[in-house]
C-alpha cells in the first residue's frame, strides 16, 4: 500500500485576533479567490488556489468563515482536506476530523467581516516621514504568510500602512504611535 504525503498549510490563524467583542476577527474569511486573517493590526491574505487543491475549491461555497482554532487542525500534518456536505473532512492517519463552517447566510446575521479591500491600496502615496511598527505584530504577520522574506510598501492615506508582500500572499501591518 502507497504511503501517502503528509501536507502542512500555513499558520494563517496567528494573524486572527483574540478578541472577545469582535468575535469575527477570530475567523479566517475564506473565499474561491483568496483566504483573509486579521486581528485590525495586521492582515494576511493568501490565495486559495495556493492553499487548497482544485477539488476543494470546486466544492466549497463562495465564502464561508472558519474558526482559528479550526484552522491549526490543518497545520498539524494531513494526508487530504476534502469539502463534502457543508463539512470540512480532514485526513489524518488512521483517523478523521470534521469541522462546520459557518456559510454566509450565518456570517451576515451574526458575523460580518470587515471589508479588507478598502484598506488596500495599488499605489504608495509619498509624504511619509515617520511609521511606527510592532515587532510582535510583524513577527506575526511573518509567520502568518509562512515567509521569511518581505517586500514592504509604505501607503499615506485615509488608511496609511504598510503593504507587506511576497509573491501572491500579501499582508497589511498597521501603524503605531511611537513617543
């Protein structure tokens, strides 16, 4: 019998919030296009044609939110994650783990993830001359993106920040006040 590969997929969960009042920003927004994790300071959006097979996109609704903690289930070492049912069928060995995400009918009624889009932006804007950054928050948005190489861009703006790239994963890292 073949032994199968085991796959790992990237700790998008670290870029989610603990957040007690916001309970979305606990989620990973996921869609046919790309996968959003943010906790207001920091953004990380991968693509899902990276992330998932074409099998798994095929079958999954146009969006849906999964729960952090759900996502490190995805992390720990899998053979296969399939989408059948509305449930997400994860393949360890020798054993099966089942997680229900939440659809966006529910999302509408009772989480509502904010729109990331309005926050990028295409173009750097100059004028900046002073940016505070969050090591910790940095190192999260690192590790979220599973790079250890960036590509930074400083936007000014209604929404100033800096855009964090590598290839197709992008990221968002907020400023802060520094004294």
């Amino acid at each position: 019998m073949k032994k199968l590969e085991k796959h790992k997929l990237p700790r998008i969960d670290l870029a989610c919030s603990d957040d007690n009042f916001r309970l979305v920003m606990n989620y990973i927004l996921v869609t046919k296009d790309e996968i959003v994790a943010s906790n207001s300071h920091i953004l990380v959006i991968h693509k899902t044609n990276n992330i998932f097979d074409e099998q798994f996109i095929d079958e999954m609704p146009d969006r849906f939110l999964i729960h952090k903690n759900n996502w490190k289930l995805f992390c720990k070492g899998h053979h296969y994650i399939i989408f059948l049912d509305g449930l997400i069928i994860i393949r360890y060995d020798g054993y099966d783990q089942t997680i229900k995400p939440i659809f966006e009918e529910i999302e509408f009624m009772t989480l509502k993830y904010p729109d990331y889009k309005k926050i990028l932006k295409s173009k750097s804007e100059t004028g900046l001359s002073n940016f505070g950054l969050s090591v910790k928050n940095l190192t999260l948005l690192s590790k979220s993106m599973g790079c250890d190489r960036l590509k930074f861009e400083f936007t000014q703006g209604e929404y100033s920040h800096l855009n964090v790239s590598n290839g197709e994963i992008k990221g968002i890292i907020m400023p802060i006040m520094i004294d």
